[in-house]
C-alpha cells in the first residue's frame, strides 16, 4: 500500500476514535470500572497527597487486599493496598467483620497519612453535564469520613459520613469545558480507620 495513503487511512482512524469519544452522551463510574489501563476513557483513578498534589494510581490489583474478586486501583504494591478504588467482582456481597462490600457501587478507602482516593471525570468536549450518584458508609464502625464532589479545584459537595448505612446524594448540573474534571473523593478526616465507603455516580452529556 502507498505510505501516503496508509497515513491518511490512519489519520481518518484516529479522527473517527476521536469523534466517537466526543459523541458519547453517558459515563457511568461503576459499569465502566477497569483494571486494565488507567486512564480508563474519561475516568481516570488517582490519589491526592496530604499536600494537595494529585497523581494517577499506579497499581491494580483482581483481588484488592487478599480478598478475591475485589479488583481496585491503588498506589502501593504490597498488602495494605490503601487508598484504593475497587469494585466487587464476584457476584454476591463481600463480607468483612466490620462491614460489607456490596455489589454496583466502587469502593473506596483512605490512606493512613492523609492521602485519598479520587475518582476524576474528565469532559471530552465543552457542554452542559448532568452528575448524579451518591456516597455510602459501609463500615459497621466508622470513625467517620467526609466526602467530597468538586469541579477542579472547586468544591461542590463537602459533607460528613458518620454512620453505617448512612449515604450523600448529589444531582449537579454543570458547564464544563473541555479537559475540566470532576472530581469524587473520600478524606479519612483525621482517623482512617473503618473508612470504607461505596460510591455510585452516572454523568449525563445533555445537549
């Protein structure tokens, strides 16, 4: 084949993968849950440092703390695996003395030294977006977490977890251009322990 035109056929290619990204109307943060790259199309799973810096989780994991079928994301290859970014992959409910891990919702757990995980949605083109979903505590124990939702470094949702059961909802409608992220994150507030929370978030292109 001609280089020329093997050059153009993989110019269009790349136009038309492109255009396809541009054109998808609806993320849904469980459903497209992989292990496999990160970033993961628009998701992406990162951890932000007790300073406030924020970078890509490095490690996956199928079985996420000895506990086979929780896959996750996190960023030490060792056996604490916190904080990390999962989902149950097994069909039933996880179940842990202190809690559970159920099934259709990430789960997500801070680090010991202030770090946190944090689920980034980043818009492929600038539009109006719907975001919808909620936080979780699972931990029979909690010492409490507080969850946040923030468009860049803008903080949107800011509230506390203090109880099992107990959940934050959230139903934003946002102008973002394209490349700005929103952002969904747990902060240990002071105590890490028993921190375990379940996120479920869907983002809704709407023009």
């Amino acid at each position: 084949m001609n280089v020329n035109k093997l050059a153009r056929l993989l110019a269009a290619a790349a136009l038309c993968s492109s255009a396809a990204v541009q054109a998808q109307s609806s993320w849904d943060g469980v459903g497209n849950f992989s292990i496999g790259a990160n970033a993961n199309g628009a998701w992406s799973y990162r951890v932000r440092a007790a300073d406030g810096s924020l970078s890509l989780m490095g490690y996956s994991n199928a079985n996420c703390r000895g506990t086979p079928g929780l896959a996750c994301w996190n960023t030490d290859a060792g056996d604490w695996d916190l904080p990390m970014i999962g989902l149950n992959t097994t069909g039933a409910e996880i179940v842990f003395p202190s809690g559970v891990v159920p099934l259709s919702s990430l789960h997500m757990h801070p680090g010991a030294d202030g770090d946190r995980p944090v689920l980034t949605f980043t818009a492929p083109a600038t539009d109006w977006y719907r975001v919808t979903g909620q936080f979780q505590m699972v931990d029979r124990t909690p010492t409490g977490v507080q969850v946040l939702v923030s468009q860049d470094a803008t903080t949107l949702v800011d509230k506390p977890l203090t109880l099992f059961g107990q959940t934050v909802q959230f139903n934003l409608k946002r102008k973002l251009n394209a490349g700005q992220t929103i952002n969904f994150s747990v902060d240990a507030a002071g105590n890490f322990a028993n921190d375990s929370t379940e996120l479920k978030v869907g983002v809704l292109r709407l023009n």
